[in-house]
C-alpha cells in the first residue's frame, strides 16, 4: 500500500465527517457548475476523489443515472455506500490513486474537489492531466485551495492556485469557461478559500 493510500485510508477510517474539514451538507456550487451545463440526466459523470461526500447523494436526487465516484481510499466509499443504501447499487466505485487512473470510459463530466491540490510535483500533476484528457469528452470541474486558501490538509503540504495558474495547468486540452472564489466553512467554523473552475474539452 502506497504511502499516500495508507494516509487516506487511516482519516477515513478514524474520523467521522463533522470531524474533517471538506464535509458539506449541501455541495452547492459543485452542482451549480454541473447544472451550468445543462446534460441530459443520462450525462456520465466522475467525482474524482468523492470520498464519502454527499454530491452523490444530490445528483441522485437530481435525477442523474449515470454516476462514477473514483476515490484512492476503499474505507470512505465503503461509507458513502452505506449511507446510500440500495441506491449505492446505481453508482459505478472505483477505487483507485488518480494518477494510476486508466479508463476506456469517456465523461460528460469530470469533477474534482480538493483532490488536484494534493499532487504537489510535476509528474503527479502530469499523470492526473493526462488521465483527464483520456477521460473527458465534455467538461471538467476543479475546486482548489486558493492563493489565498490553506497551504496544508489533513495534515498534508498542497499547492495552491490562483485563476490564471490554473488556467494554464489545464490549458492543453481544455478552454476555461468560467471561475469564481469562495470561502468554505469547516465543520468546527474555520474558513478555506477556495478556487473552482469550469472547462471545456477542446
């Protein structure tokens, strides 16, 4: 077990979700960006890195069918199936480290939030871009730390981004469509400033 799998496989199974900072009740602008697009409900969509966050749960509830949640940790989709019950059978799991992601499945959309600021050298970012310009046919969602967000989580170094950073990250294969800034508060009322981004597959 990599170093990195071994990490998110302990926080998952030691802490529950008001114990960690990315839990939201509602991810609202994960579905604002997603709706934006205006897919069929019958659109293929991965959350990369969805842990046990309830996106899922909302696109489900939106009517989505066609639903892929990637994360490197067994332990958290383990819990997000259990909260999901019988409708955990609707959704395609994959346990898998992004950089390691090899799919013959193209998506309509592929959304990311807070996993892409973790890889913090070269070929990790590498590997995750590539993996996106296999795997995207549509359009592509990235919520990152901001320059003005956190340096580290879960006891972890990321790398902060701002628009134009990530703009130029993304800018072999996709056209940014459309940024904003925000502030997420945490379970225990700290505040992360986030960077999320709307591309399309070019």
């Amino acid at each position: 077990m990599s170093e990195r799998k071994a990490h998110w496989e302990y926080v998952y199974a030691s802490k529950q979700p008001e114990e960690v900072s990315w839990t939201q009740d509602i991810p609202q602008t994960s579905l604002d960006f997603i709706n934006s697009f205006n897919l069929p409900k019958s659109a293929s969509i991965i959350d990369i890195g969805g842990g046990d966050s309830k996106l899922v749960d909302c696109l489900l509830d939106l009517g989505y069918d066609n639903i892929t949640v990637l994360d490197i940790s067994a332990k958290a989709l383990e819990k997000a199936k259990g909260r999901l019950g019988v409708r955990a059978e609707k959704i395609k799991w994959i346990v898998s480290d992004i950089t390691d992601f090899n799919s013959s499945e193209k998506y309509d959309v592929w959304h990311d939030r807070a996993t892409f600021h973790f890889l913090v050298n070269a070929e990790q970012i590498g590997k995750y871009l590539d993996s996106a310009r296999k795997s995207v046919k549509g359009y592509l969602v990235i919520g990152t730390f901001s320059a003005n967000g956190p340096k580290k989580c879960s006891g972890l170094e990321i790398r902060q981004y701002s628009e134009e950073q990530l703009d130029f990250q993304l800018s072999d294969g996709f056209q940014k469509l459309h940024c904003i800034v925000e502030d997420h508060v945490t379970p225990f009322d700290t505040i992360q400033n986030f960077l999320f981004c709307s591309f399309k597959k070019v």
